[in-house]
C-alpha cells in the first residue's frame, strides 16, 4: 500500500507543470499559428498530432515546465531554443516580424482544423537569416494538447491565444 501511495503521488506529480524561471534565449509562440507536419508525438504515453510553428527568439526572463525541459539549458544540439511563456507583450509578429502589441483573445475549438497547438516547452531550431530584423526559430509540439495537464483538448474547449484570427492551429492554452 505505501509504494502505491508513493507510486499515485509521483504520476500526480508529473501530470502538472513544475514551473522554473529561466533567463536568457528562447522562442515566444504565443502569437504564432501552426502548421501541422503529418507526423506524430507521444507526450507521456498520449499520441498527438506534431505541428510546427515560426516563432520569434527573444532573450529575457521566461518560464518553463521543468517536467518537459529538465533545466534551462537549451535542447541538445547546435542552434536550439526551448519554447518558453512570458509576460513579454511587444514582440515581432507574423507575417512581417515586425514588433507590435499582442492583442490576446479567446477562442473555442472545433473539430478537423479548428483545434490549437502546444508550443510551451518544446525544441526549436534558431533559423539562420533574420527577417525584418527578428531572430526566428522552427518549433515542434503538439496539436490539441493542454499546457496545464497534458490532455487532449477536444473540441468545444476556450483556448487562450495571441495568433491572429483565422490563425491555422493557433499556439495557446486551454481554460479550465
């Protein structure tokens, strides 16, 4: 009985994001829609569609889940950044990269192509060329994933986002 205790209260552990303050490079997708890549992820044993979005690398204080990153050093290999949350408000945008204000929004999923991304604590590759003067970087994560709990976000579910409307698979998170 006790290792099973001990067992319930690790996964439950594990299920919510341990949260860490971070300082230096990393990518804000907040804004960002998402393309998805046809491929698949499994994120603590749950098969997700994978989606990529381009989103601008900025250097500061951000936050992370420790569950996904383990520290704040970037991902292994050359020219990578964690995806990470911020308070940032002003910061390149697509599609000209310009910085502009986020306008944040709400939005409710729907079923085929109206669902949203999870970019928050996941790999991305710093592109080469900067465009209108913003470093961008190539991110992976999954589509219609909670950032909260790991879940599947079904449709009919407000989801928090800054992309644009009409943004395909917009970065965000899902309210309670």
């Amino acid at each position: 009985m006790k290792y099973l205790i001990t067992l319930l209260f690790v996964s439950a552990a594990w299920a919510e994001p341990a949260l860490m303050m971070c300082h230096g490079k990393y990518a804000l997708c907040a804004a960002s829609p998402t393309t998805p890549t046809n491929k698949t992820m499994v994120i603590n044993g749950v098969t997700f569609q994978q989606g990529t979005s381009v989103c601008p690398v900025l250097t500061g204080a951000s936050v992370g889940d420790r569950n996904l990153i383990g520290s704040c050093k970037p991902p292994p290999g050359k020219n990578m950044v964690w995806s990470l949350f911020s308070t940032e408000m002003n910061y390149p945008q697509a599609p000209s990269w310009a910085v502009v204000k986020a306008q944040p929004r709400t939005f409710v999923t729907t079923a085929g192509d109206g669902g949203m991304a999870n970019q928050w604590s996941y790999p991305c590759t710093i592109r080469p060329k900067k465009v209108n003067g913003a470093t961008l970087a190539d991110c992976l994560g999954p589509l219609n994933e909670s950032p909260w709990n790991g879940a599947v976000v079904p449709a009919g579910a407000t989801v928090v986002t800054s992309a644009p409307v009409g943004s395909a698979y917009p970065v965000g998170g899902n309210l309670p």
